[in-house]
C-alpha cells in the first residue's frame, strides 16, 4: 500500500513552497525521451556529525517553507515561515559545530506582521555569514489584491543591516511568487521571483550590492512561454548567476538562463536535457560553485503527474553552459518510491549533494534523503535517511554546503495528533 501525505488547505501554501491555487501546481507537459542516463558506483560514506536538532520551537505547531544557508566556515542559518498564529518569519543561527549562536530572532517587521501575511522565505549567505532573507507580504487590507517581495540584510550576529526593502518596485498592485535570493562571497546579491503581469507570469529579478542598494533595474527573464514556475536561484563568487525554472506551457520542461554580474543575459536560455524514461520534469533546483559550473536537479514523474514518480536527476553545466556528462539517475535502484522535492547544494570546488523525499516502504511514511557526488559527477557513496525518526513524516529536505563538503540538511516534521497536525523544522549536519 502506498501512502501519499496530503496538507491541511490552510498550510498548503507554506510546505514546501507549494504554490496557493491549482492553476499554479499543474505539472509540465509530457516529455520525449533523447539522453542516456549516466551510471555511477557507490563510492564512501560519510559521518554524522550531530543529531537532529529541533530549530523552530516547540511552542510553534505550525512551522513550514523553511530554507538554509551556509557560508564557507560552516556557520548556518535557517529560516522558516510561523502560521502559528504569529504571522512572521523567524529564523536561527548556528556556528559550524552546530551550537546556536543566538535564540530564535524575527526576520520580518512588527509593521508588517500587524497588517499582512508573510510566507516564502529565502536565504542567502556569503563567506564572512552575512546574510538576506527574501519573502512574501500580502497586504491583507489593500484595495486590490497586492503580494510583494520583501527582504532584510542581516550579519552573522543577527542584527538586521538597514531597514526592511521592498523588492518590487513596480507601481500599482502586484501579485508576487516564489522569492528566490542568492549572495555572492562579498555580499552582492540578486532577488529573482515570479510575477503576474496581466493574466500572464513572469520571471523578474533585481540586483543589489553588499550595502543593500538595488542595482539598475528590475529585469526579466526571457523564456519560450508565459508560464514560469517553480524557480531556483545561484550565483557564484564573483556574481554571476544562473536562474532554472519550469515552463507549464505545452511542450515546455526545465530551462536555465544564466547572467553576468551586471545581470545581463549569457546566452539563450537553456532546455535542461531529458531523460530517456517519456514523463514530465518538475521542480528544478540549481547550484553553483566559485568558478560558475552548476548542476540543476529535477523531478520525473508519469505523464500528467500520476503517481509513483520516476525518480530524481541531475544534469552538471560548466560556466559557459555546456552540459558536462550524461544525466545523472539520483534515485536510480533506490527500493523507495514516490520521490519528490529535490534540492542540491554545491561547495565552491564543485562538489555537491542531492536531497530528496521519498515515500519508506517499511514504514510507509515520507522520509527525507542525500546522496553524496564529485564534481566529476561521480557518486561518493549510497544514498541514506537524514532523519532517525521511525514515526513522523519528513517533508522537503533542503540542503546547504561549507567549503570542506560539511552540510546541514533541513526538513519540515509532520506529526498527526488528536488535534490535526503538528508541523516543525528540524535539521541535522553530516560531514566528511
């Protein structure tokens, strides 16, 4: 029997980054099959380096959407989106031993906690521990229907740098989604997200410096449909940067689009190699290293999304955009099924991990997985659990990586009870 784990419809929106209507969910279109897949061999396996720890506290039942970020040294912060009646976001630092440098501080504005819903969060962080989160404000008393991006400058104290921005700019309302962030090693960093622009989405991006100040203007990106989704954002040392999304139009998959540091566009954009199995890619996640190779991880499920899916994948780019290998299978002879939600980190030398969720067959419940590689994309070893918990579901993992390949896996914990459910985000750090 296999068991799929359904939401309440009033969290739908903050696990996991799911989108909040239908429209927005829908799978890309059924593929054809024009690539081999590569074959790799376990190599290694790797230590843990603490247990899981419960980040968000256990006074929040309804933690959710959480994201990481590491710098080089092995500092760690997660935030996370709290429904629990409090209406911000919340977020909390760790050194690289995996201590708390701080208790659990808010990221958003007492300002805009009293008038608006916050949801979405995303984190960047770059060498020093400086770091930005970038999230969502849905005015909940304005004329019209207006979402925004929001984002706020923070040190590795977590004392806010300046004052709460507002992303977009634009005039008039706006209908905003999934915020994405990503810093370079001196602090730079660039803002991508989704927009409605007249009944039809966009991908719009904005640059700015170490201090905060945006950088010209808000650009688009320019891909072969109306219908963008699912978004994924990395840069590298020097502030280059690639955005990876999915298309939802007929005949559309997974295209990356890559940028210089002044955010002009290297290139057309890029249509993500397919598998040999026919299905539909869904929920790319890019990651870069110092010298701009990167690698995009996806998911393959049946045509028109039915389940169980086919597993996840993984395709390395160089810096020019040149596909490096064959596609890799991630899950390829994993005895789970159901993967799903993908995310992948990279180090500065190329080395990166993979993590995915997938439904245990012993216990039928939805565990979180990682799987080591080489930047020569080159397994390092078996993929294995994240989490020992033998009763709860673990939804989403997210992962983010140090320069000596140490990384911190984040996970969403959902535990039924007399009273629904009880949500909570918990992380666990794994090393070399």
């Amino acid at each position: 029997m296999q068991f799929q784990f359904r939401l309440p419809k009033c969290l739908e929106r903050l696990i996991g980054g799911t989108a909040p209507s239908a429209s927005r969910r829908r799978q890309s279109p059924v593929v054809a099959a024009r690539a081999d897949v590569e074959m790799l061999e376990p190599r290694r396996m790797l230590s843990v380096a603490g247990p899981e720890v419960a980040v968000s506290p256990f006074s929040q039942t309804s933690a959710a959407s959480p994201s990481v970020a590491m710098d080089k040294a092995g500092d760690q912060v997660v935030v996370w989106a709290n429904a629990n009646g409090e209406n911000e976001i919340d977020a909390q630092i760790y050194d690289s031993a995996g201590k708390p440098r701080s208790n659990v501080f808010q990221v958003t504005s007492s300002d805009t906690k009293a008038s608006s819903y916050v949801y979405y969060p995303s984190v960047a962080m770059d060498d020093r521990g400086d770091f930005v989160v970038a999230w969502i404000v849905e005015q909940s008393h304005a004329s019209n229907f207006d979402v925004r991006v929001h984002a706020q400058r923070f040190n590795l104290a977590g004392r806010a740098q300046g004052s709460e921005m507002t992303v977009d700019r634009l005039t008039g309302d706006a209908f905003d989604l999934e915020p994405k962030v990503a810093m370079d090693s001196r602090g730079d960093f660039v803002i991508a997200w989704v927009s409605d622009i007249i009944h039809h989405y966009g991908i719009f991006g904005q640059r700015f410096g170490s201090d905060g100040i945006a950088q010209r203007n808000v650009f688009q990106v320019d891909g072969p449909s109306q219908e963008p989704g699912n978004i994924s954002l990395a840069m590298d040392s020097r502030g280059d940067f690639v955005i990876a999304w999915q298309e939802f139009s007929f005949g559309s998959g997974i295209y990356v689009e890559r940028f210089d540091l002044a955010g002009r566009p290297q290139g057309s954009p890029i249509q993500v190699a397919i598998t040999k199995y026919a299905g539909q890619q869904g929920t790319p996640v890019v990651a870069m290293d110092s010298a701009g190779d990167f690698v995009v991880t996806w998911q393959l499920t049946y045509p028109l999304g039915s389940y169980p899916s086919l597993g996840i994948f993984a395709q390395r780019y160089d810096r020019s955009g040149k596909a490096q290998g064959g596609i890799i299978e991630v899950t390829k002879n994993d005895k789970n099924s159901d993967w799903e939600n993908p995310a992948v980190a990279m180090n500065a030398t190329g080395d990166f991990v993979v993590s995915w969720e997938a439904l245990d067959r012993s216990s039928h419940l939805l565990k979180g997985y990682a799987r080591q590689y080489h930047s020569s994309g080159a397994a390092k070893g078996a993929a294995f659990m994240v989490s020992s918990s033998t009763t709860s579901n673990s939804l989403s993992p997210i992962v983010a990586m140090d320069s000596k390949n140490n990384f911190a896996v984040v996970w969403t914990t959902v535990v039924a009870s007399n009273n629904g459910f009880t949500y909570r985000i918990y992380s666990r750090r794994f090393k070399q």
